[in-house]
C-alpha cells in the first residue's frame, strides 16, 4: 500500500515537468470570409488535434496593409503575434512610400518571415479588343481594388505611377474586388484588375470571386501581359522587389496564350523578437496542416511544403531563425 501511495506521489509531481502549458499565438491576418482568414481559422480549430500545446488564434483585421501599421504601432504584440502580409508591402512600409505610407514604419525592418502563404499574380482585363497593351491605357478608366488592399489595389496603382501611366488614364478608381470589375461589365470602366494564387510552380491556382463575375457575364474579355522587362526595370527605378510571373498557356480561365505579369509574397511575418520557440513550432504546424486545411479551403491547397519554404531557399537572410530552423530539419532549405 506504501509503495502504491509513493508511485501516485511521483507521478504527481513529475506530470508539471512533462506537460508543457499551452501557449496562445494570435495571427492578425484579413477579414473574415477572406479565404487567408478562413484558412487560419481551420488551423485554430484544428491544432489540438495536430500540435500538444500551440494554440493559434486567427484575428480579424481590415487587411494587410493594417496589419503590417498596427504590428508597427504596437510592440507588446511582438512576442506573441504574427501577421499576414506582403513582401513588397513591407518594403513600402520601411522606406515610407507615399501615398501608402506618409512616413517610414521603422519596426518593418525588423519584420522576418515565417512562411510564404502563396505566389500572387496582378493582371489587367478588358472587353475593349482595342486595349492589348500598356500603352493602350492612355485616356482609358482603369477600376482596382482598393487602395488599402495591397495586391488588388495598392501594387496595381504602384505599377500604374512607376510606369508614368497613371497621369495619362482618363480616371483611376479604387472599387473594391468584386466592385472592380462590375464597374468594367457595366460600361464604367475599360480596364480592371483581377488577382490569382498559386503555389510554387503553379501546379495550384486559385482563381477568386472576380474571376467568376467575368466567366458569368457571357463575355468577351482578354488579359494585358506585363513584359518582364518591365517588371525588371520598374524593381531597379524603386528598389522593389516585384516577381515576374509567367502563367503558362490555361493556367488561367479564357487564357489561351502565356501571360506574363507581376506579382508578389504573400506572407506570414513576425517580428524578430518572437521567440525561438514559437517560430519553429508555428512552422513545423504549418507544414504539417496545409492538407489538412486544404480539405476545407481553397488555400490550403497551395500551402504545399514546398510553398511555405519558398522564400528559406530564396531570402533565407529574411526568415525567422525559428522558422528557418523548422524548413531545415524538413529538408527544405539549406
């Protein structure tokens, strides 16, 4: 019987050493119904199931653009938070490029990346046969997203002052992503401006909302290719770093013919103050739930393990330690 009483007072003791407390991580991502938004959320409700003690929280937000200010703002979230955002958004931010942002955010500088949400994509549309390039704009109305979404609205206008076309549009509108191109099916605007997400290699795609407006409407509606060149000489002018992406022959819907454009990271960032720890474990969950989320949502089917990791091979110097630490053990950076 004493030796039953010792046993039980041992394992008493012993079980606050082994368990280890669960520990909450709120990511600050977009708002909800947005697919990074939903996709998060499966992993808040999922994680139990999948890690002993991490518990994200996915966080509502008005989107990236407010994230990456706010997490600025706000230096009591950088040991328990991380963000969507952008990588081209982030530059804007750090340097304080106007209209976006009025002064540098010094903190973006210390911003490092957990994982790469997705490749994006930015395209032009038209129903004019008369608009197939550029330098087709001048005169012309051109609707986007808005200007505080940073894919649908802010890169695009970018792209659109970089190039000096912007002076020369007839009108510049800033919509939304839907309202963008019903402003293009009604007869108010000759241009619009769609988004895509892909995986790494495009073996995924994801086509959003905008995109199905455009099919329904019975149509005629064409792509505007980006030369890479521009692309290129656009970075070297600014210092941004914009991707040429080159959609081959039907990635697309209605894309007979390679299209090329610009695009960008879609990111999770943390500050470098986030601990080790919940760097590495956040990762490592990740990896491990993107075919999880994907039998839920869209974007988990391009959180391949090879998409996450994208930016570990390319900007190592840019990711977290912790994360850079989980991609390594998955042999899936160096």
């Amino acid at each position: 019987m004493l030796k039953r009483y010792f046993l039980l007072v041992l394992a008493l003791c012993a079980a606050p050493v082994n368990a280890q407390q669960e520990r909450k991580l709120s990511i600050l991502i977009s708002p909800a119904g947005s697919g990074p938004y939903e996709a998060f959320a499966v992993i808040q409700t999922r994680a139990k199931e999948n890690h002993p003690w991490l518990r994200p929280v996915a966080v509502e937000t008005p989107g990236f653009n407010y994230n990456v200010k706010y997490f600025a703002e706000n230096p009591n979230l950088w040991k328990d938070t991380v963000i969507g955002s952008g990588s081209v958004l982030e530059w804007a931010a750090k340097i304080g490029m106007k209209p976006y942002y009025p002064e540098p955010l010094k903190p973006a500088g210390d911003y490092r990346i957990i994982g790469v949400m997705g490749l994006t994509g930015i395209t032009f549309v038209s129903t004019d046969p008369g608009i197939r390039k550029l330098e087709d704009f001048a005169g012309k109305r051109v609707a986007t997203g808005l200007i505080t979404q940073n894919e649908w609205g802010m890169y695009p206008r970018m792209m659109l002052d970089g190039l000096g076309l912007r002076a020369k549009l007839k009108a510049l509108n800033h919509l939304g992503t839907d309202p963008n191109v019903e402003a293009l099916l009604d007869g108010r605007a000759d241009i619009s401006t769609l988004v895509v997400f892909s995986s790494d290699g495009f073996k995924h795609t994801i086509t959003p909302s905008p995109f199905k407006l455009l099919e329904a409407s019975k149509r005629q509606w064409h792509y505007i290719s980006v030369p890479p060149a521009t692309v290129e000489s656009y970075n070297k002018k600014t210092g941004a770093s914009f991707h040429v992406r080159r959609y081959p022959p039907n990635t697309l819907p209605n894309q007979p013919n390679e299209l090329t454009t610009f695009g960008n990271f879609l990111l999770m960032s943390a500050h470098k103050d986030l601990p080790e720890d919940l760097a590495y474990e956040l990762t490592k969950l990740w990896i491990k739930m993107g075919p999880v989320v994907a039998q839920y949502n869209a974007m988990g089917r391009i959180w391949t393990a090879e998409s996450l990791s994208a930016a570990a091979r390319l900007t190592p110097q840019a990711v977290h330690p912790g994360a850079m630490r989980a991609y390594r053990e998955a042999a899936l950076a160096k």
